[in-house]
C-alpha cells in the first residue's frame, strides 16, 4: 500500500512539475514526454542515477538554447541599434546573457518553481543552465521563430531594462582594463595565494601614471582580482570627481 501511494504522489508531483513548466513556456507543448524525460527526470537525483541519457539530453538543449538565445539577441540588437559597433553589440548582449543575468531572469520566470528536489540546486547556475535548455526544448518543438517569440516577450520585453544594463559594470576588472587602454596607460596586475593553508588570494592592481594601487581578497584569483578591479574604479571615480571641482 505504501508504495502505490508513494506511486500515486510521484505521478501528481511529475503533474504539477509539467503543469509549471507549461505555464513559464507560455504554451502547451505536443512531447510532454520528452519534456518530463528531460526537465523533470534531470531534475530528480534517485531518476538521474538509474537512466544518464536524461541528463545528457538536458546538456544538448542547454548547449542548443544558448546558441539560438546568442543569435536571437544579437539580432534584436542590430535592429534596436543600428548606429552601434560590433564591440559595443558584443558588450550589451554580454550582460543580458551572462550567468549573473540569466539566473536573475530564471528566477523572475519561476523557474525556481520546477526544482521538487532542491538537492540538485547545488548553484545558482543551475537556474540559467535550464533556462537555455527550456530555449533548445523550444526550438525542437517550435523551430526558430517559437524561441523568438518565448524571448522576445518572457525575456527581452518583461526582464531585460536595455538602458539600465548599458550603465552597469558586470566586470570592474574589464572595466578598468578598458579605460586604461583608452587613456594609454600601462596596468599591472599581480595575484598570489596569500596563505597556503586557506585558499585565500590576493590581488595587487596598479596604475603608475595616476598613481593608483589597490588590492583586493578573494577565494579565487578571480574574484580577488574583481575586488581589486573595484577598489582601482572608485579611485579612478574619486579622481574623476577632484578635477572637476
């Protein structure tokens, strides 16, 4: 008795998760199937264990939705601003599908909504790695002009601010690489783990001819060279700020 109950509540669960990924689709989709194999199986650790193919199909639609998304997006931007440079097309199209953004917007869509099993939720990642792939279910089931239309109107018309996005900093370190290559100045970056048993780095940034030398801490060169990348664009601010008074 207790296992086909068990039964009973698994098929109203895999019900309800369809029923959620039907509504972040926006339509009803003919290979529900498929759909259960792919989102709702990769989705299950006990069901990801017993059958591999449903992650694997999973990692081929997120590869496939993050090319048709990349195309989709650049060209909406070619067509919202065609004054602009292939440089300039690349940046903005790089903050709304960079993993920070993505996994935003995956949230928005409540996404977070299809995960019964937190437990496969190790990082945010997860969140846009399902969004590209719920763009390549899409395009098996619609073809190209199914993913626009889902992109178009649940994410670039709901959740994509395209003037705020121009104004953000996503990376401070490309930041201020950037503006020292266009005033010809000569960046120095130097990173080392600063304890060897922790693993704690840090990052020295300077910039001889304005005189700025910050540097920052993190549990990865990366993200101690962001941190030092920051302090190095409030400096540059600040002096910005000191010459025009």
């Amino acid at each position: 008795m207790l296992s086909e109950n068990s039964a009973f509540f698994e098929k109203n669960d895999y019900s309800i998760l369809v029923g959620r990924l039907i509504k972040i689709l926006g339509f009803c989709p003919k290979n529900t199937k498929f759909l259960k194999e792919v989102f709702i199986y990769s989705f299950s650790t006990k069901k990801r264990n017993l059958n591999q193919n449903y992650s694997i199909n999973f990692q081929r639609l997120e590869f496939l939705g993050d090319a048709v998304l990349n195309s989709i997006i650049s060209h909406f931007l070619c067509e919202k601003f065609p004054e602009k440079k292939e440089g300039e097309l690349t940046q903005i199209r790089s903050k709304i599908v960079c993993r920070r953004n993505l996994n935003e917007i995956s949230r928005k869509l409540t996404i977070t909504d299809i995960f019964f099993d937190k437990s496969v939720m190790t990082s945010d990642n997860i969140l846009g790695n399902t969004l590209e792939a719920l763009i390549g279910f899409i395009y098996f089931e619609g073809g190209y002009q199914s993913c626009e239309n889902f992109v178009y109107k649940k994410i670039l018309h709901t959740h994509v601010n395209i003037e705020k996005l121009q104004n953000e900093i996503f990376s401070y370190k490309v930041w201020i690489i950037e503006w020292a290559q266009k005033n010809k100045f000569v960046i120095k970056f130097k990173t080392f783990r600063e304890d060897k048993n922790k693993i704690i780095y840090l990052s020295e940034f300077t910039i001889s001819e304005c005189g700025i030398q910050t540097k920052g801490k993190g549990s990865s060169k990366k993200k101690s060279e962001e941190m030092a990348a920051k302090e190095a664009y409030f400096v540059v601010q600040q002096q910005k700020k000191y010459l025009k008074t």
